[in-house]
C-alpha cells in the first residue's frame, strides 16, 4: 500500500510554524516512513503532482498569490490542516487590519521617518509583485478548513500529535498544555 | 432543617451552603469551579460576560448573582453550557483586537485562559478590527481598549476598593467603551500603578508601564494548570 502524501505551504507569516515542523527531532525519521511529501517547502516541490491526503496550512492570506495557492491547495488535498496564528485568525501581520491598506503603503514607502528623499514617490506595482489583499485573513475565511492546531508557533508536540492521529484515522484530542495562542 | 444551611445540587453533587451566597460563592466553597470572567471575588457581581451561566431547574441563570436556594438543581459542567461559554469567549475575541503573540500578558490573560480551558482551538467568527483608542498618558500605566472585554472589573474596583471612581463606562451596545474620568485621559486622574483597580484587567487592557515580559514562558499561571484548578484543588469542607 502507498504511503499517505502530505502537502504543506507557507503564506503571511514568519516560517515559524515550518520550523516547529521540523523540531519533532528524530521523529522525522519515522515521519519518512509514515509518510511521502508533495509540494511544500521543504522539499522545494513547486507543483502538485497527485492527490493529497494531508495538507498543512501555515500563515494568513494577505496577497492574491497566497489565497489562489490555497485554495489550490484545498482542491487537491482531502483534509486541510491550519497551523499556527497566522494562518487561524491573521496573527501579527494582520496587525495591518486596524489601518487602510493605502495609508500602511504611503507610511511605508512615501511618509514614514525611514524613507530616503530619492526613493520617495514609489509605490511598488510592479506585475510580478502579488497584489495585497484590502486585509489579512484567516484561511478559514477563504476556503474550508478541517483541522486548526493553535501556537505561535504550535509546538513540535503539537504538530506530531495531531499527524498521527489525522494518520491513524483517530479523533484529534490536544492536551491542555497543547493548546496555546502564543 | 436548619435555615442557617441550604442543601441543592449542581451536577447531582449535593452542596451545602449558607443561604446568603450566590450559586457561584457556593460552589467555590466547596471546589466546583463555574467558569467566569467578570466576576471577582471582594468585588460586587455585575453580571455582565455571562460566561457563569448555568442552568437552574433548566433555566440558564447567572452563577454569580442568583443566590442559593433549597432543592434547587443546578447544572454546570455540561457540553451545552460549554459551547455556550465558548461562543462568549469567542465573540469576545473577534470584536476586540487581541494579538496573543505579541500581547504581554499571554499565558496569565484570564480571556485566554478560558479558551485553553473550554478548549477553543480558534475563533471561527469574523474578526470585527474595529478601531480602538489607546491612553497611554499616564507615567507608569496605560489603558489599551484593543484588548478590554467590557468586564468592568476595573471600574468596580476603583468604586468599591480604592474609592475614587476613576473608570466607567460609556454609550451602549457594539459602541460600549470604558471611559476615563476626566477631560484629559488616565493622566488627569488620581489613579496609580499601587490601586487595587490595576491589579484587576483579566486581560491586557489595564497595564502597569514597563512590567511586561518578565514571566518565561512555561512559567506564566496558566502554562500547565487550567483557570479554575486553584479552586478545584481547594479543600472541601461540607
């Protein structure tokens, strides 16, 4: 039988929650065993290439280019996992929310005290650059999402609890000190 | 029987209690915990968060101000009333703007702790992002509406304790704020960092400047324990 495939991506947010990924030791080694991994990061897959049974979540949606990948993510993954306060309610990027888009940028790039004179007048608009969204979101808002595991980030712990038992089929019951917002 | 004690039920375990105690003074006495957030002992219940709610003879009632009465069946650890405890916490969490990670009482924040307990992995609501007022006038405290809960904690505090009625509050409704009793913020006000109405904000919005961060994470009151385990854990004397 194939392993089950995981996916994972990175949105607004700090890698953080990617890192935590990554802290569950030597546990990565059985994670290997257990699972194969498609598009994420951490193997540098740029595109899907089958279906996936889980796909993990980290950061909010703040740019055109991170809710198309999500929402690309959520068609090709049967079960989609939110990590982390970015990605559950917008986390400290979505700090920008309190202030219009307009005034964050004109602070930024024309008006704020570390502007140098030559470079003043330019907002960038360039093609390439995705689009900022009018505010950051939590994934939730744009597509469904299965599973939320809190933490700024959630704990290695956290994490490896929660994929073994999505693995196993079994119900996703955090322990107290598990569930964190910070 | 005798009238100095009333006999009831919550959860069908029998409690005992002098008959001029509220369901929720109760309950602490003999280490049932109701879940709470505007409620504090030594101040006067005000009833505001509804988060205390539980279910007298079937109908929901506030714990901390409906007084004991004899027979009466109170319900209390039930999914029902959970989830209904968790919507408060929830709509409480995205018409404010709190910040967990960055906010400097994470991990000792009574809002926070309730949603650990009641085990709210997020709030699902839409985020409101409303614009709040900060007064950061004063020397060495400040107010930050973006994390109030409209508990009233400090305003009672400042009435019963420290007598000097420095807070309140003003309009109604989604509008409803904590005001500063005077023309020009928290500074214009006899307030200072020692006043028991300081000591009181379940949450970050009442802060003593220049405190923050001192607590290592995994050592903050409610890294381990649950809000609510320093009364479970009391002895109980019926």
């Amino acid at each position: 039988m194939s392993k089950p495939v995981v996916a994972t991506a990175h949105f607004t947010g700090c890698f953080g929650c990617h890192m935590s990924i990554l802290d569950i030791d030597e546990r990565i080694l059985d994670l290997v065993e257990l699972v194969e991994f498609n598009k994420s990061p951490i193997n540098d897959i740029k595109n899907f290439t089958k279906p996936v049974d889980i796909g993990i979540i980290e950061g909010g949606i703040s740019n055109d280019e991170n809710a198309e990948i999500l929402m690309e993510f959520r068609k090709h993954c049967k079960i989609l996992v939110a990590i982390g306060a970015c990605a559950l309610t917008g986390g400290v990027p979505s700090m920008r929310n309190l202030v219009p888009l307009k005034e964050c940028l004109e602070e930024a790039y024309l008006n704020g005290p570390t502007v140098k004179s030559e470079n003043t007048g330019i907002i960038p608009n360039d093609p390439d650059i995705p689009v900022l969204l009018d505010k950051v979101y939590p994934c939730h808002e744009v597509v469904k999402i299965d599973y939320f595991l809190p933490g700024c980030p959630p704990t290695a712990d956290t994490i490896w609890n929660a994929l073994v038992a999505l693995l196993k089929g079994e119900p996703l019951n955090l322990d107290y000190e598990l569930i964190k917002y910070d | 029987m005798s009238m100095n004690v009333v006999t009831f039920t919550i959860d069908g375990v029998e409690v005992k209690s002098a008959p001029d105690k509220t369901i929720l003074q109760a309950a602490d006495d003999v280490g049932i915990y109701i879940p709470r957030l505007c409620y504090l002992k030594d101040l006067p219940p005000g009833g505001h968060c509804r988060v205390c709610t539980v279910k007298v003879n079937g109908r929901p009632v506030n714990a901390c101000t409906y007084p004991v009465a004899e027979g009466i069946v109170v319900e209390n650890n039930t999914e029902e009333l959970h989830s209904l405890r968790r919507n408060i916490i929830e709509m409480l969490f995205v018409e404010g703007n709190h910040f967990c990670p960055s906010c400097e009482v994470a991990g000792k924040c009574e809002l926070q702790a309730l949603a650990y307990r009641l085990a709210l992995l997020t709030p699902q609501m839409p985020y409101l992002y409303a614009q709040k007022e900060l007064d950061a006038t004063h020397p060495d405290v400040y107010l930050d509406r973006n994390r109030c809960v409209l508990c009233g904690r400090c305003v009672r505090a400042s009435i019963y304790l420290d007598k000097k009625n420095v807070f309140g509050f003003e309009n109604r409704g989604i509008s409803m704020r904590i005001s500063v009793n005077s023309n020009d913020g928290l500074k214009d006000t006899n307030l200072t960092k020692d006043d028991k109405s300081m000591s009181v904000c379940p949450t970050g919005c009442l802060v003593v400047k220049r405190q923050g961060f001192t607590i290592p994470v995994g050592k903050r009151p409610y890294d381990k324990k649950p809000i609510g385990s320093e009364i479970e854990t009391k002895t109980v004397n019926s």
